[in-house]
C-alpha cells in the first residue's frame, strides 16, 4: 500500500535482487500504524529503504533517490530501467561480431598495402587512412544490418589494428612510424563510426 500507484494498484514486480528487502520493509511498515499515516507524503528509494525522495522512474514508476536516479532526454530514469533498454538496444549478435571483424581485419590489412601505394605521397597518409578505417566500419555497419553489439566499436577498432599490424609485417616486414600514424588514424576513424552511429 505505501508503495502502491496513485490509483491504488500495486506496483509491477521488479526482478532485482536489491528490491527483496524493501519488500519485507513494505509489510513491517504496513503493521506499523504510525508509519501508515505518512504514507502519502514520504516515499523511499526502491534500492536504499532507508533514503526517501518523491523521484519515480518515468518507465516503471519505482520510486528511486537521487544517486539512482539516471538523467534521460524524456526525464528520470532508474538504473535497471537503464539497463534494460540498454540491452534492448544493443541487439548485435556473435555473427554480427563476426562479421564486423571481418571486415574491420580487411580494411585494416589494406592501409598498409595503399601507404605502399601512395609512396613518395605519404602525406596523402592522413587523408587516407582514416578514410580507409571509417569505410571498413561503414561496410561492417550494411554488412550487419547496422546492428550494433555493446562491443562493435572495439571489435571494429581491434580489428582494424590487428589486420594493418599483420599486413604491414607481411608486406615491409615491420611497423615504421608512419604505418603506426596511419593505423592509429584508420583504428580511431573505424571506432568512431561505430560510436557516432549510435
Ligand atoms: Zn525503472
Ligand atoms: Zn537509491
């Protein structure tokens, strides 16, 4: 009842650990006449019974205080609520990881190879190379769906790395300055498309 909605429902079942001991405050707070009399004043966070505040998540109407509280564009968010739509948004599966290294490995394996190309025109090196890193995550991307996992732009930015790193050992048998430049400049454009998609 102190925790129930304005029009007198319960509130939804939270499927967190951290709610057990609240429910067990709710019922000894129920037998206690006097608490019940504040009940419609004072509300307690749903993870620190011993906090009250008036804040309520704006999805599943738990009260909440202010360190669990999470700012969103459309209000006051908790963190399980958070998390959840979190999850529900990163919906990559493992071939989608696949796939994004895949492609990531190839184009990183290419920047080497096109610095190779480039020759006296190194310079060119800066324009490139990104170039290279941002349209291998960009295939990735169509490749999958633009499906993103939590870990797509790790996985496109240690791919990127990885595949540049063995092909500059295969192709001059080793990594120079520059070709480190290049791989750093094509692994952060890689990574940042994956986190600018988002
Ligand atoms: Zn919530
Ligand atoms: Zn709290």
């Amino acid at each position: 009842m102190l925790y129930g909605r304005a029009d007198g429902s319960p509130l939804p079942q939270i499927p967190c650990a951290a709610a057990a001991p609240i429910l067990d405050g709710v019922n000894s707070m129920d037998n206690n006449i006097t608490e019940t009399a504040l009940e419609s004043e004072i509300h307690y966070c749903a993870v620190h019974p011993e906090r009250d505040t008036g804040l309520r998540c704006n999805r599943c109407e738990r009260y909440m205080c202010v360190d669990c509280a999470k700012r969103t564009p459309v209000g006051y968010t908790c963190r399980e609520c958070v998390r959840g739509h979190e999850d529900r948004f990163f919906e990559g599966t493992v071939l989608d990881y696949g796939l994004v290294a895949a492609a990531c490995v190839v184009g990183g394996a290419l920047t080497p190879f096109v610095m190779l190309l480039l020759g006296g025109f190194f310079i060119l090196g800066f324009i490139v190379a990104p170039a290279i890193g941002g349209g291998a995550a960009q295939i990735a991307l169509q490749l999958t769906g633009r499906r993103r996992g939590r870990y797509s732009a790790y996985v496109a930015a240690g791919g990127v790395l990885a595949g540049g790193i063995a092909s500059a050992f295969l192709l001059v048998g080793g990594l120079g300055l520059f070709t480190l430049l290049y791989l750093a400049l094509a692994t952060s454009a890689a990574y940042a498309r994956f986190k600018a998609s988002i």
